[in-house]
C-alpha cells in the first residue's frame, strides 16, 4: 500500500477504538485528544517498516496504535508542564477541562497503550515490549532533561542534542523497528532502520525550533514564540547564548531575567538576536547532517532503493515541512 493508504487504514483503525465508555469525564478527553488529528507519523512509519519486509502492514496495527496513544499521551502532559493553551488549533485538555483530568486522562492513556500493545502477536513480541519500555523512559528523561534545561545557562549544543535524541527522535526510532520486527526483519536491518529514525527524529524537532520562531501560526497549529517567551534551551537559543556578545548579550539575558514582558516585544527582541548571529543558517546546517546520517542508515538496509523509496520521501518531507 502507499504512504496515503497506511495513513487512511490506520485512521480508521483509531477511530474504531471504543472511548465511549465510563467514566465519562475521563475517557471523553482522550478521545477527544486522538480526534484533533496530526501527522500521524510515528504509527504509520510503523505500518511503512513492517511492509516493507513482509508486504503485509496490518501485522504492525495493534503496536501501531499503542505508539499513537502513548505519543499522545507525552502531549497531553506536556502541555500541563508548558502551560500551553492551544494544540492543533484547538484548546488543550487542560484548558477545555482543567489539570486534573488531563494529568488522569493521560495516565489512562498509557495503559491504554500497554493493552494495545499486548494484542500484538508477532513472535519478536518480547523484543518488542522491551524497546517499547525502554523508549517510554526514555521519553520521561528527555523530558526531564528539558525541564531541567530551563533553569540553566550553561546548557551545551550536545546535551541539548542528546535530550532531544531521547524527547524526540527515540520514538519515531522505535516505531520504525518494532514495525520491522513486526515484520520480520533480521535484528540488523531493524537496527538500521532504528538509526534512521534517530537520525531524522533529531532533525525533525530542530526543524520544531525553527518553526517556533520562523513557522506561521496558521500552518504550525500554536502560536509561534512559545520556546522564547518560557526560555526553552533550544538550538536557536544555546547558540545564541553561546555566541552573542556585548549589547546582544545583555539584551538576551535581559529578556531571559524579566519576568513579566510584553509576549510580542520578547519575541520580536530574541528573534532580532538570531538574525544577527545567522542561527536560521545554522540550524538548517545541523538538521541536514542529521538528516544525511539518517540516510547512509537507510542505504545499508538490505532492501532494494525502490523498495525504500517512501522512507526517502518521508525524510525529505520531514526536513522541508512548513507545520
């Protein structure tokens, strides 16, 4: 099937899990959460790994779906700790009902994402469940790195890289090699494909950060400037940290220290300091040598290019998004 088929037959897969059932107040936000739609990148690579070593995609459906709920879940909460109020041009759990729920809702979907895991019955299941584990504390870790990012000046260009590995990239890597085990894959290919997603993961969130600042609130789905106004150690920001110096660097640390700001002056202020210190280039730079790593990974996969072909198009589409 093609790339538009997967994402189509997953789509009804999702909808077809049953949120209509009591307590009310806690099922209805998740449904409501998976119905604001997205890229659905992370399950449909999944289906795109298991078909491409047994032609048949539906082998991966049930993992697929467990990647879905469990990323969701990550937003859900993540919201809380940003204090974010719009997700998809929609309000967040937390806004259209209140942290309570959101916070009870989310951990239901991460059951949730276990039991849809478990009705996966391919023989590599075990192996399966353990990069599954691994990933979600994985995640956890990246986020905690983040948190702990926003209280430090002294955050390193490769720390941020490592936390965003393990925020970002962990995730489409792993549901790039279970969709292969699923599949039945060889241990190496999958691992291959795992090196894929990592490579394109770490592009695909410095692309994020670009968004932020360069993105148009109407194609991104929230309001651009987020990263700048909590103070979020992006690339963006590390580096300009990094390298600005005298007026530029007072000016940054003025707007970093000021706790009370107008949101648009802030903005337009930080982003003022990135034109001058060419961190729009720069970043780009880095998301292409990830971006290049991700395809030697793709090469060595024991798959004719042709066969391959969607996971190509998938990186470049990942690297030249607009939202």
């Amino acid at each position: 099937m093609e790339t538009k088929e997967l994402q189509a037959l997953f789509e009804r897969e999702l909808k077809n899990l049953n949120w209509n059932i009591d307590p009310k107040n806690l099922y209805s936000p998740i449904e409501y959460v998976l119905s604001l739609g997205g890229k659905r990148i992370r399950p449909v690579t999944a289906l795109m790994a298991c078909q491409l070593f047994c032609g048949d995609a539906t082998k991966a459906m049930k993992p697929a779906l467990a990647l879905e709920v469990f990323h969701n879940f990550t937003l859900l909460h993540d919201d809380i700790m940003d204090r974010a109020e719009m997700r998809r041009n929609q309000p967040t759990v937390h806004i259209k009902w209140n942290d309570n729920t959101a916070i009870l809702s989310g951990d239901a979907m991460l059951i949730k994402a276990y039991q849809l895991l478990e009705q996966c019955d391919s023989q590599s299941f075990p192996s399966i469940l353990k990069l599954f584990s691994k990933t979600a504390a994985e995640v956890c870790d990246g986020q905690q790195y983040d948190m702990d990012f926003e209280e430090r000046m002294d955050v390193t260009v490769n720390e941020y890289l490592e936390m965003i590995r393990l925020k970002t990239a962990v995730l489409l890597a792993a549901s790039l090699k279970i969709g292969a085990l699923c599949g039945g894959a060889e241990e190496k290919d999958a691992q291959y494909l795992y090196e894929f997603g990592i490579g394109i993961g770490i592009a695909f969130q410095l692309k994020d950060d670009l968004l932020d600042v360069y993105g148009d609130t109407k194609d991104f789905g929230k309001e651009i400037g987020g990263d700048i106004c909590c103070n979020k150690k992006t690339f963006l920001l590390i580096n300009a940290l990094n390298q600005a110096k005298d007026d530029d660097h007072e000016e940054l640390l003025k707007w970093i220290e000021r706790k009370e700001f107008n949101r648009s002056e802030k903005i337009e202020a930080v982003t003022q300091i990135y034109n001058k210190l060419h961190l729009r280039q720069l970043t780009e730079s880095k998301m292409k040598e990830y971006y290049e790593k991700a395809l030697d990974a793709l090469r060595k996969i024991n798959r004719s290019e042709s066969e391959k072909e969607c996971f190509y198009q998938l990186a470049n589409n990942l690297m030249y998004r607009i939202s």
